[in-house]
C-alpha cells in the first residue's frame, strides 16, 4: 500500500460549474483508494512516525462509519491489531457484510459489541493507541493544518483574497481544524468556513466544537439546511442531487453527508458572492450500502 506522509497530500482542486455557478471542488477522495477524504487527513498524523511502542488502536462508533474503515486500513498498514466497540450489530449486516463494515473485517477489525462506550484514560497506554469516534481529537488537527496549507497556497496562487468554504459536518471535527487553521495563516488571503450540521442540529454542532475549541470566534459558520433531514434517512431530494452531481460533474460523492450539503449550499446564494470552494470528504466506500438501499426504494431512476 502505497500510503505514507508524501501520498497523502497535494489533492487536486477542479473547478466545475453545477446549476449555472461555478464552484471549486478539493478533490481529498482521491488522495487514495483505500485512504482517503477527510479520514486521510485526521489520521495523517499517524503517518508521520513509526510509533514503534504501539501494538493495538482502539476506537469506537457506528458500524458503517467511515473513520472505522479508514482505521482498518491504518492498523493493517501498520501491523497494529484494531479493536472497534459498537453498540450492537443487526443480524442482517453479519450475514450480510457489505460497505465499510465488510472492508474493516475484511483487514481484520476485531468488533466489541454491546459493551459501555470505552473511555481514553482506560484505554490509553504505552502499547495503545486510543481514537475518539470519528477522530474528534486535537490530534487530527495536524492533517486538518496540512489541507488548510494546501488551500491557501492555491488561494495565493490564484490571486483569490476571499474565498468561501463549504463542507457538511458530522462531528464538526473537519470544519472547525479547518476555520482555525486557516485562521492561522497569511491574513491577506481571508478564508470563511461554512458548514452544515447533517449528524444532529446546530445546538450539537456547537457541542462538538466547544469539546475541542473555547473560543466561539474561531468557530466555523454554521448554515442550517430549510428542512430537517435525519442522519441516515433516505430523502429522494438527496438521492436526486447525487445522481446529478455524478452525471454532471463526473464526481461520486459521499451519500450521507454530501446530498445536504449541496442542498444547503445551493440553498443559499449569498456564499456565492465570493470564489467558493466545496470539499470532497471522501466516503465512497461507505456509498455500497447506502446505494443499494436507495435503489430498492427508487429503483426508477437507475
Ligand atoms: C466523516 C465524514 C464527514 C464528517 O466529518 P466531521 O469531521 O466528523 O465533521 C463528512 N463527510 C464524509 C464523507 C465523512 O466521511
């Protein structure tokens, strides 16, 4: 596997047209196959050394999540064994694996299910390595600082003095390293983040930045979509965006996330009163299950 400190950067930025508006695209799913989106990047920190002490990673979540996925990969290359707890496993995705839970068995996740969710100061240790749910941890910061990098030197390059940003959230975790990062930078060259909750509404996604941020100024702009979608519902608005998102732009995107943050992105042109710029998350793995469950419910538009 091809997966190191040097591959896992420089993603290519494509600029589109999508609904008669341009838009710039940071393609970080194509950083690569098996490592990629903003997972590449919360884990890139465990890119940059050998950590030669550590034998085991030990995280926990959904049972389709992306970050479990991208952690199976991480443990694999790295010989590490990988613990993941969740709460419960349906029957149907035992005897039939399929998306990001077949892969992650696949490199050997070892699953602990029903147990309490585990906490960092039991797990921790010199031989282990310990992950909060879907890397909202300061240490995915590093890699969040590596993309902001990126993005500012295309900015700069560019000539582009204000740009727009807009990703969907989950645990905000992206968003908010992403906004402070950028903070950081050259201040001639201004950067807006602007995010919308998809996991939970704009309350939770305050929550989950003040576990990693105090101060409110450095928080991204959160922008509520006009109705109110449940993380992992299906919505034929969502589904009917995707399709033209692929047909039109040559782009998969995630389907969880991506559909409501397109939406509320075209929801609201005032972002487009800058250079916008959307970023691709990656996920596409996690698209197998979700695809077949939208077919069977919207099998018309195959
Ligand atoms: C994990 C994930 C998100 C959410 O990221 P957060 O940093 O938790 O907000 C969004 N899109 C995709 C494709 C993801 O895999």
């Amino acid at each position: 596997m091809n997966i190191n400190r040097y591959t896992i950067c420089n993603s290519p930025i494509e600029e589109k047209v999508f609904e008669n508006r341009k838009i710039y695209i940071k393609r970080d799913d194509l950083l690569h196959p098996n490592f990629s989106g903003n997972k590449a990047r919360k884990f890139y920190y465990y890119l940059l050394q050998d950590f030669l002490n550590i034998k085991k990673i030990v995280s926990y979540g959904s049972n389709q999540s992306n970050a479990m996925y991208s952690l199976s990969v991480l443990a694999k290359l790295k010989g590490w064994e990988f613990e993941y707890y969740i709460d419960h496993l349906p029957n149907y995705l035992r005897n039939n694996p399929v998306g990001n839970y077949k892969y992650a068995i696949e490199n050997n996740m070892r699953l602990i299910i029903g147990q309490p969710k585990p906490k960092r100061e039991d797990i921790e240790n010199e031989e282990t390595a310990f992950v909060e749910e879907g890397g909202r941890q300061e240490l995915s910061r590093v890699g969040i600082k590596m993309l902001a990098h990126e993005i500012t030197l295309w900015q700069k390059a560019k000539g582009i003095k204000r740009l727009n940003i807009f990703l969907p959230s989950g645990t905000g975790t992206t968003a908010l390293f992403l906004q402070k990062s950028l903070l950081e930078m050259d201040g001639r060259f201004q950067s807006i983040v602007y995010t919308v909750p998809c996991v939970g509404d704009s309350t939770y996604l305050n929550l989950q930045f003040e576990m990693l941020e105090p101060n409110p100024l450095k928080y991204p702009t959160i922008i509520k979509p006009k109705k109110k979608y449940h993380f992992g519902k299906l919505y034929e608005e969502s589904y009917n965006i995707w399709l033209k998102l692929r047909d039109k732009l040559g782009i998969e995107f995630d389907m969880l996330y991506d559909p409501i943050g397109w939406i509320t992105m075209m929801e609201n042109p005032q972002i487009f009163s800058e250079p916008i710029l959307y970023i691709h998350q990656g996920g596409a793995i996690g698209n197998e299950s979700m695809l077949a469950r939208y077919q069977r419910k919207y099998s018309e538009n195959i």
